[in-house]
C-alpha cells in the first residue's frame, strides 16, 4: 500500500525563495514549468520567445517571491498572474496582437489537481452561465489584458455598456462562486 501524495505547499516555496532557498524555485519550476509554458504559448504562439519568457517568469518569480500576499490568493494563482502578466506586458510593448484563446478551454485543457481542479471547474461552470457578449469582455479583460476601450472597439459597442457589462458579470461570478 502506497502513502497518499502530500498536497504541494506553494506559499511554502514561495517563502522559501525570499529566504534565497534555489531548490524551492526549482521545484516550483519542476511542478508548474511545463504549465507556465503552455500559458505563454498560447498567449505569444511562438516556443522560442514562450521559452525566454518563461525563463523570465521564473526570474520575477524568484526575485518578486516577497510580494506574493496569501491574504490575495493562493501561491500557484499568483505565480500563473506574473506569467501571464510579463507575456501581455511583452505583447503590448512590441505591438502585437494578443490572441483570443478562450479561458474556458484553457481551464479544460490545463487539468489542474486537486482544490485547483476544484476552483477551475467552478470557474468553468460560472463563466457559462454569463450571457456571450459579458462572458466575452470577462475574458478579454482579464485574460487578454484588453483596456475597456479596446473591448468597446473589439465587440463595437458603447465604452459605457462594456463597463456595466464587466462590473455586473464580476457581481455575477463572485455570487457564482459564493
């Protein structure tokens, strides 16, 4: 009989990092890396630069480990934002289109284990349930990195409807996930 597998301590590591501890990055590495990839890939569509980028998550992550707040969310969360954060500030930089990946396939596709696979699913069912159009400025925001004037342009409606439609679709999906 096989011991049951010991939950992966994220804030751990991460605390381990600001304590200069490299093995802890490392393992971070070991555990998400191929994850963290997959995200860039699909956000910059080119392994070579998913691959410098990657690296440089990881830098941020090593060096950034002191600003992670648990009290915000949990440590593999934030890890996925400062990946996905240093590609769109990347595309940004260099003009380039961020591409419409939606998050719904993502989250399907990423097979998180356990409480993560939990939270993915929930956030799964409650993006759904949105009507297209709110659904479509959730994730351009908030995957895409999209300003509310580009999703205004992008969808061709008012600046004003894009705002109530974000601000009444984020109501909706913390009631979701209650």
């Amino acid at each position: 009989m096989s011991l049951p597998e010991q939950p992966f301590d994220y804030e751990a590591h991460l605390a381990a990092c600001i304590r200069g501890e490299r093995q802890a990055l490392h393992q971070l590495y070991l555990r998400e890396g191929a994850r963290l990839y997959g995200v860039l890939l699909r956000l910059v569509r080119e392994p070579a630069l998913a691959e410098d980028l990657l690296h440089d998550a990881f830098v941020r992550i090593w060096t950034g480990a002191g600003g992670f707040d648990p009290a915000r969310g949990s440590g593999r969360g934030w890890m996925f934002s400062v990946t996905r954060h240093l590609a769109l500030n990347y595309l940004r930089q260099h003009r380039r289109e961020v591409h419409d990946d939606s998050v719904l396939e993502w989250v399907a596709s990423e097979q998180p284990a356990g409480e993560d696979a939990v939270q993915a699913a929930r956030i799964h069912l409650c993006l759904e349930q949105l009507p297209l159009q709110r659904r479509a400025c959730i994730l351009h925001a908030y995957v895409d990195g999209f300003s509310h004037a580009q999703i205004a342009r992008r969808l061709e409606v008012p600046l004003g409807t894009v705002k109530a439609w974000i601000k009444r679709s984020l109501v909706a999906l913390r009631e979701c996930m209650g």
